[in-house]
C-alpha cells in the first residue's frame, strides 16, 4: 500500500513524555519507520534533543500534526485531553486512525471530544496479581518486546501474565486496515488479500483445514448477505472503529476460532523477532523462576 517514500505511512505522536519517547523507539528499532515518517508535537519540544539527533521531527502544533498524519497516537495527560482534542478536531483526517494511550478516558469519550470515528484505545484487565515481576524484567519498550517473557505475556489471545487485552483490540486493528484500504479505493478481493499476506495466511483455500491453514473472506468481516452483495471490484464499506470496539462483529466469531488463535500468536511472536522454540522453552523457565522465587 505504502510502495514509496512519497507514499510512506505517516505516524504522528502527541506527548514528549515517557510513553512517547518510548513509542518513538519502538516504532524505529522494531517497526522499522524511517525518521522522516514519525513528527512528535510536545509542549516542551526543547526537551526532545534526543529524537531530534535520531532525526525524528519535534515541534509544538498539535493541529498542524493531525492534519498531516495518518496514524496519530495520543500520548498526553489525562488533565490535557480536551485542549488536545479541541485543537485536533478539526484538523483530522477523516481516515486518520487516532490511537489513544490515555488512561481512564473510553473510546466512546473520546468519540464525543473528535467529532471522529476512526479511534482505537486498547483495554487492559488485571487477571491476577501473581505475574506482576513479568513486566519488571526489563526497562524500556523495546528491550521488553526483544524479550519472550514479556512478548508472551502481551499477546492478544493469553490470559496467564497478570494481565489481559481485550480481543476486541485486535479486531479494531483489522478494521482500521479495511478502512485504510477503502480511502485508497482497493478493491475487497485485494484487500482480503492484502490481510492474508500480512499474516502470513495461505491463500490457496477458501476455507481452513489443520493442513492448508486459514484464509479470511469476505464474510469474516461484514455480514454473509451483505458480502452476497459486494463486487470483488468493489471497496468494503466505511466501517466505524468505536462500533466495532463496543459491538459484536462478523470477526469477532471468525476470531473465537481456537486454531486461527494458535496461528495469529505465532504470526505475532515472529513480528517481533521471537522464535517459536526459544519462547516456549525461555518462557517456561522464566515462569517456574517466578512461581519459586522465595521473595
């Protein structure tokens, strides 16, 4: 979709604090962005000389980054939300996929201060409060994702690290590529194709066995008489990302599938670098460390 650098995926951040600082590294070290795709705007941009040497553009005008981004993460105070969202409003993109690490702030808040529904804010519950060294193991974003305790505690579809992701994130991602592949005016087969290769799916089969494995169609994301009705030539329809958090969807039971959630963990632990032989076997060791530790 994004072939050049003319084309490339523009990523803005708001906030250069900690969780900003930190998602500017993630999105270099293991996304692999150019300097040039990411912009923060800060209050207090002086203090962001470090980005600025890594040559990631710092400055403050939160309405001139929302006009420019396609992707744009929220990583301001709680207390600073409505000045942010009352200069943004306006400025965004309707294709725009707002990302939001605001805590205590729901997404349907948040439909209300953007006037915009393209919004993705994922949701965390506590499971246990057993797991907790998990995530004291190492210090920043990136040593944390290089490392298969933690990759296997963030995963989507595990509930054993203390903490949980609501699946509901993971649909809202994949919707937000149809809506990003529907500003682009790609046609549904393409799309549907488009997603397959992204994750690694066979595209040899309509259907899954335990053999040739899975391939989305069009009908695990809108309705059977719905997709009935849509031309391969045709783009997907405009689908709302708040809608999707707060609802049922087609996709939520494609998702509930046990096999295409074995398989989309191993597609997320090899994104992230992680061998499928070294998790288990690290992973394992690092839970009985924990489980035993006499402290």
């Amino acid at each position: 979709m994004f072939s050049s650098d003319a084309e490339c995926l523009k990523v803005g951040i708001i906030g250069g604090g900690h969780i900003g600082k930190q998602l500017v590294h993630a999105l270099l070290e293991v996304a692999c962005l150019k300097p040039a795709a990411i912009n923060v705007s800060s209050r207090r941009p002086e203090t962001l000389e470090d980005l600025e040497k890594l040559e990631v553009k710092c400055f403050y005008n939160n309405g001139r980054l929302a006009a420019w981004a396609d992707v744009l993460f929220l990583c301001c105070l709680p207390s600073h939300l409505s000045h942010v969202c009352a200069e943004i409003q306006h400025k965004l993109n309707r294709t725009c996929v707002v990302y939001s690490f605001v805590s205590a702030v729901p997404v349907l808040r948040l439909q209300q201060l953007l006037s915009h529904n393209m919004i993705l804010r994922p949701e965390y519950t506590f499971t246990s409060e057993s797991s907790g060294e998990v995530w004291l193991t190492k210090c920043g974003i990136v040593a944390s994702l290089r490392d298969p305790v933690v990759t296997e505690a963030t995963c989507p579809f595990r509930e054993n690290s203390g903490i949980s992701l609501s699946k509901k994130w993971l649909e809202a991602v994949l919707y937000s590529l149809l809506n990003m592949c529907t500003a682009m005016h790609v046609a549904s087969k393409q799309t549907i194709s488009i997603i397959n290769e992204l994750l690694l799916l066979q595209r040899t089969s309509a259907v899954y066995d335990t053999e040739q494995g899975f391939q989305f169609k069009t009908q695990s994301f809108v309705s059977t008489s719905f997709a009935s009705g849509l031309s391969d030539t045709e783009s997907f329809p405009w689908l709302s990302l708040v809608e999707v958090q707060k609802k049922e969807t087609p996709l939520s039971k494609t998702l509930s599938d046990e096999y295409l959630q074995r398989h989309l963990s191993t597609v997320y632990f090899a994104a992230l670098g992680v061998p499928e032989a070294e998790r288990k076997g690290e992973y394992r060791e690092n839970q009985k460390a924990i489980r035993w530790s006499p402290e």
